[in-house]
C-alpha cells in the first residue's frame, strides 16, 4: 500500500453517515443517486450551512428514508482523499432507536442485513475494515486515499470524540 502524507489535511466536504442497528440486523440502503451511487452504504450526506455533524446525519436519514433516528452517537470520523472527487471528511454515526417506517425515497432503497452477512462486496472497498470494528463497540478514526474506485492507502485507530 502506498504511503500518504497526512499532516495538515483539511476535507473539502464535511459529509456524515449512520447505521441503525437493532438486535443482529443493520440498516443499510442502495444509494440512488450521488457521490457513490449503486453502492450500498448507510444514509448519510454534506452538512448544509451551519449544521451539525449530529444534526446533518439525523437530516439526511429522515430525508433518504422517512424515519427520524433519536439516539445517535458518534463513532467514527473517516477522512476519504480521492482522486476524482473532493475530499471527504465524514463523521459516522451509529443509533438503534427510531420512529417511522424505513421506506424507499428518490435517494436510497433501505434494507436490513444480519450483521454476520453485510454485503461488502457491495459497498466501498474501505468499509469491510472499519464497519466491523465499530460494530463492536470500537471508536475509530481512518484515512483512505482513493485512486478512482481502487483503495490505495488505509490507517485506521482508535479514538475518543
Ligand atoms: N461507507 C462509505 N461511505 C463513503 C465512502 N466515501 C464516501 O464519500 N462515502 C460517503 C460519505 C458521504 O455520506 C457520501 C458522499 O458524500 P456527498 O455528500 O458528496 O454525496 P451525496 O450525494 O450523498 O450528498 P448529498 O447531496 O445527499 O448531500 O458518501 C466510503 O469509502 N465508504
């Protein structure tokens, strides 16, 4: 893997994720339309104008599949530098308690996977390192640097938000 200098990296996009889990299942979606579209990922998007990390993943869930997500944490900040798109700084959070219906909109098509079959084939090369590990409880931080859809670089630690 190649070797990336970090220091000093600034996201052009400030971006957010959440993944709802409950019981042995998550809530995933195939996106629609958009940066990664075809791609199954969490909900999730930019932060409007003088909006929260918390606040936008909140939004952007409600928007993309009508249910209002109320217990929201975050778990993970991601830093994406690619080669053909701005970068990205994206704040991912994980929740379990929500009201609405997980329903199908213009942006995404939702469905529930058992936590022991998550289609990463499906989904970012990156996503099968880190969503396992936050899926049992680890805090993280990770740094991919992209050339097109191809992983080139990946650093992933602990953290503490
Ligand atoms: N799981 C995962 N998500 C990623 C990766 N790279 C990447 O940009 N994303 C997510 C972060 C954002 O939620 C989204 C891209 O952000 P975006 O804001 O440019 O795209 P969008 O079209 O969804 O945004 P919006 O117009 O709805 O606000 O894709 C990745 O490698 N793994």
């Amino acid at each position: 893997m190649k070797e990336y200098d970090w220091a000093g990296w600034q996201g052009e996009i400030i971006a957010t994720l959440l993944f709802v889990v409950q019981g042995d299942k998550i809530l995933l979606i195939e996106k629609k339309r958009g940066h990664g579209a075809g791609k199954v990922n969490g909900p999730g998007g930019k932060l409007d104008e003088g909006e929260s990390p918390l606040a936008c993943a909140i939004r952007e869930t409600r928007e993309e599949l009508l249910i209002e997500v109320s217990d929201a944490r975050k778990v993970a900040e991601l830093w994406f530098q690619m080669s053909d798109y701005p970068s990205i700084c994206c704040h991912v959070f994980m929740g379990g308690e929500y009201v609405g219906e997980p329903t199908e909109t213009e942006e995404a098509v939702p469905f529930w996977a058992d936590l022991a079959d998550i289609p990463y084939e499906r989904m970012w090369e990156d996503d099968r390192h880190w969503l396992p590990r936050i899926l049992k409880g680890e805090i993280l931080t990770g740094k991919f640097l992209f050339e097109g859809e191809k992983m080139i670089s990946m650093e992933i630690a602990p953290a503490r938000f």
